[in-house]
C-alpha cells in the first residue's frame, strides 16, 4: 500500500534533497575552514606565561 508519486512530485522531493546536501556541505567545509584557522592561529600565537601543558 504505498504512494506513488508523480514525477513532479519526485522531482521536488529529489531538488529539495539536493538543496539539503548542498547547505550541509557547505555548512560542514565553512566549520573545517574555522577549525583549520583556529588550529594553524593557536600553533603560531606563544603560549601565556604560567600554562602547563597536559600529557
């Protein structure tokens, strides 16, 4: 008992999830891009006097 759809229909349902996957990837390489730039800005910046490394 299930719907069929309308090509249409389809179709919509397959450009809104393409829409979908385009905004998260985007979003997702926007965050890697920030985490990149904290990461590469915390390794050149000298660390505060009186900081004790961990490990």
């Amino acid at each position: 008992m299930s719907k069929k759809q309308t090509p249409d229909k389809a179709a919509k349902q397959g450009q809104s999830r393409e829409d979908r996957l385009k905004s998260a990837l985007k979003a997702n390489l926007a965050r890697r891009k920030a985490q990149m730039r904290a990461k590469s800005d915390g390794l050149s910046a000298p660390k505060p006097a009186g900081t004790k490394d961990k490990g």
